[in-house]
C-alpha cells in the first residue's frame, strides 16, 4: 500500500522527549585500534532483557562521529531501547570515495566498518548479562555510509568479510534493519536465507548513494572509482518479491541530504517498526512524502507525481 503525507507533517508532528544520560565503552581493542560507543539506557528499571539498536553514523567512511547518532538513540532509549552509538574506522579519510576513487577501496571500506559494526554485536552479546541486552533482539541502524555499513553487515556473507577476531554466534541473524539513504552491492546477497525485516528511506533524485540501482555518485562506466549499488527503492522491490518485511519511505524530490531525515526527525515511524516487528508483525508498505522539490529522476517515479 502507498500513503502520502505533506512533509511538515513529517518533521513536526512528533514526540519531543527528555534528553537520555549515556557512558562510553570501549567494544573492541587491540595493539592498534580502540573502538568506543555511546550507550544509552532507558531510565528506571525494565520488567525483563532489552531489545537493542546500534546505529552507525555516516560521512563518506571519511568524516562524521558517534554523536551524530544522539538523536535516535536518546529517542529510543526513552521508549525502552537500550541503544548504541558506535565509533570505527575512518578507511577513506584522505582517499577519494567518489568516482576518482578505486573500486578495491570502496569494498575494503565497507568491509572495515560491517566487521567493526560486527565486533559491537559480539560484545554486547558476550556481556548480555552486564547491560540486560536480549541477544534475539537485536537491530541496527545507519545512515549514508552507515546504512550501507548496515546492510552489508547483515546480508554479506559473513565468513568472507571476516577481518576480526570476534565472530556471531552460528545462526545469528539481526531482528532488523533500518537503513537511511543506504544501498547494497549485490542485491542477491538478500534472499530467501539471509532476509531480515529491512526499513528504508530515501530521496529519489539523491546523486551520491542511488535510489534505484545506479553506479555510486553516478560515475561514468570508465572512471576508475565505478561501482554499481542498488538503493532502497530496488532492495524494497527485491524484498517485496522475496515476500519479505519491509518498510519503505520516499522523499520525493529529496537529495542525499535527506539520508539522516528520519532518525532525526521521524523517529518514532522507527520505534513502530522495530515495535511491530519485535512482536511477529510483517508489512509491506511505502511511505511517500513530498518534499517540494523536483529532479528528472521523478519521471520514472510515477508515486511521485
């Protein structure tokens, strides 16, 4: 089913809450990383173990912190989440992540972060008891270069991307992911074996990370840095036809600015689809919301007319 809403609806019509406190841990360490998240805790003392998010910032796997993720996770935290901000591994600070980039880069940066997102996992599950964590419970979050770290941590094979030493337990898979402004590589990494309920935004006329399936950043076939993805708009149909849960929400006319908009602005559409799928519920529904604004990118979105 489509539901289209005006924009303002979207950003103000929602819940403020009261800012949550949050301790800084060191997940993973060795002779030459130190990796920190921000964790936050619902306040008071829960009836039973806790469903978790971590989220993963964004930035090009050049730029961006952990406290770019404060908002969803103090949101969370106050609707009885514990919740995650993690820090890793910056690969292509310096580098160039766009067209005059190198494919081998590209990949080896999204390796780096999934397996580091990874590492957060195993520690909250090897310390369940310690912070009440429900290892069955388990989502996660990013935006941009977050979400593809996301995806690709959940969806990627895990014994081929393996970097670290720490590895999930066998079986495991993530209770969900939502993913904003994100794409994958090979859209046939999700199928009937590896789906997970998966919610998405995104603008549709976004030039950095493709809506549809599109070269990153749109680079000409011969430039060094091509590399195909496929974007929310096609992993929401491939989920779709893999009769997968799934949660799409379009920005229509939006840009890649919009790829944190719901975790900061719409947080609670989050909190209702980790809710609803915490408690064995399935949809399969799109969101469309008008931004005002216009690409040519929109003609081949009829929804967006």
């Amino acid at each position: 089913m489509i539901k289209k809403f005006l924009l303002f609806a979207a950003l103000f019509c929602f819940l403020s809450v009261n800012a949550q406190e949050y301790k800084t841990i060191t997940y993973f360490t060795n002779d030459s990383l130190k990796l920190e998240l921000d964790l936050f805790l619902p306040k008071g003392k829960p009836a039973g173990k806790l469903p978790l998010l971590i989220h993963v910032h964004g930035g090009g796997f050049s730029g961006g912190e952990r406290k770019n993720g404060h908002h969803i996770c103090s949101y969370a935290a106050s609707k009885g989440y514990a919740v995650a901000s993690i820090s890793y591994s910056l690969y292509m600070k310096g580098k160039n992540f766009s067209c005059g980039g190198t494919i081998p880069e590209k990949i080896k940066a999204i390796q780096i972060a999934a397996n580091q997102l990874q590492q957060a996992v195993v520690f909250f599950i090897s310390n369940k008891d310690t912070y009440n964590i429900d290892p069955s419970k388990i989502f996660i979050s990013g935006s941009s270069a977050g979400a593809e770290t996301v995806l690709h941590a959940a969806f990627w094979d895990k014994t081929m991307m393996q970097l670290y030493p720490g590895r999930l337990p066998e079986g495991f898979k993530y209770a969900g992911i939502i993913s904003g402004a994100g794409a994958i590589m090979d859209i046939n990494l999700i199928n009937k074996n590896t789906l997970v309920p998966v919610m998405l935004f995104h603008g549709s006329c976004d030039k950095t990370v493709p809506y549809g399936t599109a070269a990153h950043h749109y680079c000409p076939t011969n430039s060094s840095g091509w590399l195909m993805l496929f974007g929310s708009y096609s992993i929401y149909n491939h989920m779709l036809g893999l009769n997968g849960s799934t949660h799409l929400v379009t920005y229509c006319g939006g840009e890649h600015d919009y790829s944190d908009m719901l975790f900061a602005k719409g947080q609670q559409t989050i909190i209702d689809f980790m809710d609803m799928t915490l408690k064995g519920g399935k949809e399969q529904s799109h969101t469309v919301i008008a931004t005002g604004r216009n690409c040519e990118a929109n003609s081949k979105y009829k929804f967006c007319d």
